[in-house]
C-alpha cells in the first residue's frame, strides 16, 4: 500500500491550488485518502490513516438502499447516499412539495459525484424542506458550472460539514459559486478544508455564515459589498493573518454584529496597517491568535464584548483607544505583568485577567473601573508580599466583585507559601507600613525616655545607681587588700572628723548607726578620745594613726572651721594619696565650689573627684547610704587585743 501513497502525495501536487482533499480511484471498490479522518467532535486531531478502505459493501447488503436514521413528519435523517440510490432519494425529496410537513433534511456519509450533489441540492430547494443538513460528503467528483434554480424556496440553512472532494483538476469558483449565491439566511461549510469563498454577485441574505475549522485566507470577502445583511460570521480555525486586512473584510458589512476570528494566526503590525472595521461590529472575538500589545490599535469602536484570550498581550497600552462601550473583556492567558486600567473603557463591568503574570496587581482598579461588577483574576502566579496586603484590602472592599474567591487565588511567591489561598495570608500592619512602624519606635522611644525621667526625678536612681557603684567597688577593694590590713594591728575602725556644728548628726546618725549591731564599728573621735597635753593636731594625727580608715564629714561649716587641720596634713602624708581607700568622705550638705578656699588644693581635688558619700535627705535611701559606709569601713578588728576604749553612748 506504501506505492498507493506515493502515486496519491505525486497527484496532490498538481492539485494544490485546489480543494485540498484529492484521493486516487483504484479501479470501482478500492479509494485512497490522505485527508482527515474527520473526528465527530470537530477536535483537529488529524488521523492521517492511509490508507483508508471503502468497499461498497453496504452495496451489496442493502440492496443500493440508504439507511434511515429518523424518520417522522417533520425530518428525515438518511445515511449511507451513493451514485446508486440517489436517483430514489431524488424521487423521494420530490414528492415534499414546498407546504409539506417535512422540515429538516439531514443526509450523512454521501458518497456521490458533483451532477448527483446539485441534483439533490436542487431538489431540496423546491422542497418544503428548512434546515438542510449534510454531513461527510466523500468522494465528490467532476465539479462543473452548474447553472441553479435558487427560486421559490422555503430553505433557512443549509449545514454542510466534511465535504471531501476528489477531484484533481477543477474551476474552484464553479464550486464556491453555487454556494455564495444562495439565498438563504445561513450557511455552514464546515470542517472542508476550503480555501476560499466568493463574494455573493448581488445583495446576499445571509445573516449567518459559518466556515469553521477550513483553510481560509485574508483575501477572503476583500472589498465584497454585497453581505449588507449579515450579523453574525464564524471564522474560527482558519488561516487568516493580517488584523487589519480582516478589519478591511468586515468595512463593507452594514450589519456585521458578531465576528469569531479565534484560532487562527492573527496578528497586526501597528506601525504601518490601518484599520477600519464594521462599525455595527459589537462581539469579536480574537482568542487563540498572536496579537501583542497594538492589537488596542485596531479595535472596532463600538465594540460591546471583546475575547483577547490566549495571546501574547504584555500590557494594556493606556489613552491609545477609546472604547466607550466596550462591557466586557477577556484578557485571560496573556502574559499581563497587572491589571490593567480603565482609562479607555470607561463602560467595562467584566473583566477576565487569569492565567496572566500578575504578581502584585494594582490595589486602585476598582477605583480606575467603578462600573466594573465581575473581575477574574485567579489563576496569577501571586506574590504574597507588602505589596500584595492593598489587594487583599481591594478585595474585602469589593464587596465580592472578584470571580473565584478564594479557591483560584493562590500565592505563588515565596515558594515558602506556593499554595496558600491569598485569604489566608496575613502580614501585620506594623510590618508593611513603614510610617507606622516609624510612629511605634517613636513612641516606644518617647515612652521609654518618660520612664526614665520619670525613675531619674522621683525615685533618684541614679543616686542609688551611683551608691550601688560605689558600694561595690569598695566590697571589692577590701577584697584585694585584704592581707595587707591584717599586717598591722590598729584599735579603731576609722576616726570621724566633723565640724562643731554638724555634732548633732554625728551623735544622733553616724555613731548609734555604725557603733549598733554585731559587726560594730569602733570609732575615734578626736573630742571622745581626746589626750590632755596635746594640740588638736597632734591627737588629730593620733587618731588617724590608730584607725584603718579617716571619715570626714564635709558640710560648708567643716570647710569653713576644721579642714584647715588637715590640708597641710594631707600635703605631707604619703598615707592619704590620691588613690587612697583609707578615706571616706560624707557630703552632708552640698558645698558649693566657691565655699572652698584657693589654698584647699587636696580638698579641690577629692572633691572634684566625687568619691564622697552623699547623706540623702529621703529617709528611704537612708539603708543603702549606711550599708555603703559600712562596706567602705569594712574591717575586721582583732578583737582579742580587747583595747576597748571603754566608750559607751
Ligand atoms: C418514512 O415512514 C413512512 C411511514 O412510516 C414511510 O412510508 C416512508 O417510506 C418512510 N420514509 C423513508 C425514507 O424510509
Ligand atoms: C430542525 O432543525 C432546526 C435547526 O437545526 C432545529 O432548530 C429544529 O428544532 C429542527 N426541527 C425538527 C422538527 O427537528
Ligand atoms: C458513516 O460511515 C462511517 C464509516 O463507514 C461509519 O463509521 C459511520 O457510522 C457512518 N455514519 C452514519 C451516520 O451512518
């Protein structure tokens, strides 16, 4: 059978420019078809079975008779027609005279020659029949110029599906002729592989004409006039290109409201095609083509419904057409980066934008489209991000204007959240908004520095910050010198130096405080202890020698009376340098720095220093000042040298 195909691909060529569907007779039984096996559901899964086999064997069976399918008042539906029982089927169609019952005709698997097709065509024309339907019409052969009778005829359509011709060498216009000039209000021819069709030789009228699924091209209806009455034409499935040129096509068309151009190989080369389109044209639908982005170019201006599924449209280009009453778009399977606006449609109430590249729509739509009631727009590689949270608002705003939610609104990014419903992704407010997140800190900030003012002003902490301090460092001192205090052997604690008028502190704070307790402190105070015989300074310097420690309690009295004992004391003793730890200084009452005399340089640079104990005036840091003294005295007396002076309050 290989050498069959080979003859039937050799004929084909010559017959190119022709119907395209061409098959060899070999000799009555056998017939060879490269042509699609003509799948039912209209799908275009070519079979390409070759080769396919006919032998008439219904022939011999049922006697050259057809098979009746259905058969009622109103419609007769017959199978299996060939050059043997056509001349019966003529004889039958002939007796429904125009006011009979029968309405509709449908004839399948017709295997008859051209004079038998007219013959029947003709037939039916004069016939009461109304809807003429014809299916799978193989092996038509020897196509001439028929001259038909299209009078007195109560037709309304005529449906002809998977017409297959057999012929090599043909006037194809013989063919599309008989065709073009019916008048009748609708025509079907599909699924034929057709090439071309002609434009009517006078006003046609046809509403309706379907050429689904052929290979017709731009130069289809050029400059044809003559369909004035025409509403709706289906092109869908051919092999048209040019946008424009189909634009021209639909100009002269007065009442063109509904074109299918979808699957075909559309595009439009917006810089040098003009275009101009039926202005009647209000549902077109361009799905499945290659249109980009100027495809807003060349639009009919009153369009009302417009499919642009399935291109490759980027962006919708904004203030390049005016489309006042376009209703309703179809944008879906583009590869749109967002939603786009409404600045030229300013009518559009249904918007369909799925399976785009939307990551982020636009959160100002519904405010861009106010009239807009149904937008789709699932099915988007959404990124579930900051950006994304204003949508979502959009959303809960809309009042359930977006077609699908939640089920077809999926995050695609972060690949952490691939999946999520966009519904059930939440960020919180503070972590996409920036000026909110700015307002917290603030806040916090300002809240924080109140508190701190607030513990700086009422509860003095830094002055028990500073007394904590300095209460450790000592604790710490004493630690380290430790070993060296135990070396020599002294009999007081520390010695107190105060001024006269400070006395009654001493008395009633100071010594009952740190001489009460077990671990009680023993003081030398140079009037308690004081030794006959000797000058102020002298038992003064006694009374250092014989302490650990030397407390002095400063007060603008002290500076003023007492100090000028010590300042030259200090001048000369190695024993109070200044890193000293043998000296305690309590600040009673604050000195202000001119209360020191120049000369007082020691005293200038302890205090200066700030190493002093301050006496706080509130009674609650009262412990901490006496447990800091106590730590800064610190030393553990040996107690079995018993040189108790005896001296009880
Ligand atoms: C249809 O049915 C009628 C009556 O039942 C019969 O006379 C007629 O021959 C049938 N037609 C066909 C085409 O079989
Ligand atoms: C005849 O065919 C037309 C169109 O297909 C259909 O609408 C109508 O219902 C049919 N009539 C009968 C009686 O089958
Ligand atoms: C038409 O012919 C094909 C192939 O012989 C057959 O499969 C099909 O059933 C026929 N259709 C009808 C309606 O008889």
């Amino acid at each position: 059978m290989r050498s069959f195909r080979n003859i039937f691909l050799y004929e084909c060529l010559f017959a190119l420019t022709f119907w395209k569907h061409c098959s060899l007779s070999v000799e009555n039984e056998l017939f060879i078809s490269a042509s699609n096996d003509f799948p039912e559901d209209g799908s275009d899964k070519k079979t390409k079975s070759l080769p396919l086999l006919y032998t008439n064997s219904h022939q011999s069976k049922a006697n050259f008779d057809w098979v009746v399918i259905q058969n009622t008042t109103e419609s007769l539906s017959l199978s299996e027609i060939t050059n043997d029982n056509v001349k019966k089927l003529v004889a039958l169609l002939s007796n429904f005279r125009r006011g009979s019952g029968l309405q509709n005709l449908t004839l399948t698997n017709v295997s008859v020659d051209w004079d038998a097709l007219t013959e029947i065509l003709q037939t039916v024309w004069h016939s009461s029949i109304e809807y003429f339907n014809i299916n799978s019409v193989t092996q038509l052969s020897n196509i001439k110029t028929y001259d038909f009778d299209y009078s007195g005829t109560s037709m309304k359509a005529l449906t002809v599906k998977k017409v297959f011709i057999t012929d090599l060498y043909f006037s194809q216009d013989d063919l599309y002729k008989i065709f073009a000039d019916m008048n009748i209000a609708a025509l079907t021819i599909a699924e034929s592989e057709m090439i071309h069709m002609l434009c009517p030789s006078s006003d046609s009228p046809f509403r309706y004409l379907n050429f689904f699924k052929n290979d017709l091209t731009d130069y289809v209806f050029q400059k044809c006039d003559k369909l004035i009455q025409l509403e709706t034409l289906i092109l869908q499935r051919n092999k048209f290109e040019s946008l424009a040129k189909v634009s021209f096509m639909t100009s002269h068309m007065k009442s063109l409201k509904y074109l299918d151009m979808s699957s075909n190989l559309l595009s439009h080369d917006g810089a040098d095609a003009r275009c101009q389109w039926a202005e009647s044209l209000s549902e077109l639908d361009l799905s499945s083509n290659q249109l980009t982005d100027v495809v807003f170019e060349c639009l009919p201006v009153n369009i009302k419904t417009l499919n642009l599924q399935n291109n490759q449209i980027a962006s919708v280009p904004r203030g390049v057409t005016e489309l006042k009453s376009l209703a309703e778009l179809n944008l879906a399977l583009n590869r749109l980066a967002d939603l786009p606006g409404c600045s030229g449609f300013s009518s559009l109430e249904f918007l369909n934008t799925e399976m785009n590249l939307i990551l982020t729509p636009s959160a100002d739509f519904f405010q861009s489209c106010p009239r807009v009631r149904e937008l789709q727009a699932g099915h988007n590689p959404f990124k579930c991000s900051c950006e994304l949270q204003d949508f979502l608002r959009l959303e809960r705003r809309s009042g359930g204007k977006l077609a699908g939610w939640p089920a077809a609104y999926l995050c695609e990014y972060p690949s952490a959240l691939r999946g999520t419903q966009l519904k059930d992704f939440h960020l919180s407010e503070l972590a996409c908004n920036t000026a909110l997140l700015l307002v917290t800190a603030l806040l916090l900030t300002l809240v924080l520095v109140a508190v701190v003012a607030f513990l700086c002003i009422y509860l003095d902490v830094p002055w028990y910050v500073r007394m904590t301090w300095q209460w450790t460092q000592t604790k710490r001192r004493a630690w380290h010198s430790r070993p060296e205090g135990q070396e020599t052997v002294l009999q007081f604690h520390a010695f107190v130096s105060y001024s006269e008028r400070d006395a009654l502190w001493v008395k009633n704070e100071l010594i009952p405080n740190l001489e009460k307790g077990e671990d009680c402190v023993q003081l030398c105070q140079h009037e308690r202890n004081f030794i006959p015989g000797k000058s102020i300074v002298e038992n003064i310097i006694t009374c250092i020698e014989k302490s650990y420690k030397s407390i002095f309690v400063l007060s603008p009295n002290f500076v003023q009376s007492e100090w000028c004992h010590y300042e030259l004391y200090f001048a000369h003793h190695k024993l109070f340098s200044e890193n000293s730890n043998s000296l305690i200084l309590i600040l009673l009452e604050p000195i202000p720095p001119y209360i020191i005399p120049a000369r007082y340089h020691k005293l200038k640079a302890l205090m200066a220093k700030r190493t002093y104990l301050e006496w706080p005036k509130e009674r609650s840091k009262r412990a901490l000042f006496w447990a800091n003294l106590r730590a800064a005295i610190n030393i553990n007396l040996p107690v079995a040298d018993g040189e108790r002076s005896g001296e009880t309050d």
